[in-house]
C-alpha cells in the first residue's frame, strides 16, 4: 500500500476510475498505521481482497483464484 510516488489507496482509486471491472488485490505490511487499517480502507474503495506481509505463494494463489471465481 505504500509506494515511493503515489500511496496505494490513490493506485486504487485511479485505477477503479479507468478500469472499473479490475480486480484488484491489495498487499500492505503497514507503515504509517497497521496494514489491518490501510487494507480496511483500500476494501471501502473497491479491493477485492487484501492479505498482510508476509504473504505465502498459497495465500496469494487461493486469492486470485478467489477473484477470478
């Protein structure tokens, strides 16, 4: 969720904007707040799923296989 240039929950809303029926799943270990809260928020504007660092190849695969269903 956080990036050099631009935050992830900006990403986000951008991206819904343009693609709207992109399925977007949001990764944070935190940062400035806990990675609960920044995922929180990023589900309020649009994300599909959201995991907490460290994420496992399982997790990461049962997640996009869970959007794409």
């Amino acid at each position: 969720m956080l990036m050099p240039v631009k935050d992830g929950l900006k990403m986000i809303m951008e991206l819904d904007k343009v693609f709207p029926e992109m399925r977007i799943i949001a990764v944070s270990g935190g940062g400035v707040i806990e990675a609960e809260r920044y995922l929180r928020l990023a589900c309020t504007i649009g994300v599909k799923k959201s995991l907490t660092k460290p994420v496992s190849q399982d997790a990461l695969l049962t997640a996009v296989n869970e959007i794409l269903s």
